[in-house]
C-alpha cells in the first residue's frame, strides 16, 4: 500500500487524508468506450438524441432528485466521457473521490447499489475501499522501519569498504600477512564502534 501512496505523492499527508484519498480510488482508469457502453446498457445515462441526454441519471438530474454538487460532479464526468478526454480517471484521489460522492448520492435514487460496485468493476475494483487511517500508519511506520534499516546496511557497507581499502586490499597486494591481520582487526573494531 505505501508504494501506491508514493506513487501518487501522498506521503505528506495526514494519515487520515491518506487513508481517505486510498478508500475512493479505483486499480485502474475507465476507457471512454467502455465507460460510456456501461451507462447506456445499463440504461442510467447516453445520448438519446444530438445534444439530449437521457436514463435514470439524467431523469434525476432533470428532476432535481440529485444535489447541485453532484450535479456539477456530473458535469465534469459529462466533460470526461463526452469531451476530448480519454478515460475517466477514477484512479486518481481527486477525480475518484468526485465519482465515489456522486454514486454514493445516487444510489438508491437513480443507481442500483450492484450497478455501482459494477461500475467500479470496470476499472479493476476499489482495492483499498477497505482501508483506514490506522492501515496507513502501520504501513508509514513499517516504511519507515524499512528505510532506516536500509541506512544502517549502506553505512555498514560504507565502513567496510573504507576498512577494506585503507589496509587490508593493500596488505593483500603487497603479500604482507601480518599487515592484513593488523588491518581486519583494525577493519572489525571500526565495525564493532
């Protein structure tokens, strides 16, 4: 999961934000066609005639069944699907969590809850829809763990290197035994410091 928040440059967040921007993306984006195919067989919103559009979304907001937010939500889905756009990016926090408040208003007035997890499916699922705030701190923390560890090895190698340069690959060069005990001492109380 914490290779997904720095993919997506995240990682100055708080972890409830996180956690909350992880929860609405979906694995993938939706392509236009496949997009657009979904709502009209599904019959929840297409083009009906030149410039008219029609389904169960567009007789909601036709109807003022749907709050002006997710009006305008709709807008730039409209512009996404519609427009000159390629996909519908719902793989990103701040386009996925526009279309996860939209549908999560819809649903039960012009969406079926099975016609939204359908519509996620499009796009691989929602694979972190389960996560919260404490997921992203112990995937912080391991992270975090897991880079300073990675420090202590590079300078663990740093000093052996040195060790193994200063003395002991010269002793070695010059065939002179009791300088290379002299210098892995040496090499190993450095290390034990």
């Amino acid at each position: 999961m914490w290779n997904k928040v720095l993919e997506l440059g995240l990682e100055g967040n708080s972890d409830a934000a996180i956690a909350s921007d992880l929860s609405v993306i979906t694995a993938s984006n939706i392509a236009n066609a496949v997009a657009k195919e979904f709502l009209r067989d599904g019959g929840l919103w297409y083009q009906s005639s030149p410039g008219a559009m029609g389904g169960s979304i567009q007789d909601a907001i036709d109807g003022n069944l749907i709050s002006d937010s997710t009006k305008g939500i709709l807008g730039v889905l409209f512009s996404a699907l519609w427009g000159e756009g390629a996909s519908v990016r719902t793989d990103l926090p701040q386009y996925g969590g526009m279309v996860a408040a939209a549908f999560n208003e819809m649903i039960g007035v012009c969406v079926t809850q099975e016609q939204a997890d359908a519509w996620y499916a499009l796009a691989g699922g929602r694979p972190y829809a389960a996560v919260v705030e404490a997921d992203v701190f112990a995937a912080r923390s391991a992270a975090e763990a897991s880079a300073a560890a990675e420090l202590v090895t590079i300078q663990l190698q740093q000093d052996y290197d040195s060790g193994l340069n200063v003395g002991v690959n010269e002793a070695y060069a010059n065939g002179d035994r009791a300088a290379m005990v002299a210098a892995l001492r040496a090499l190993a109380d450095n290390l034990e410091a």
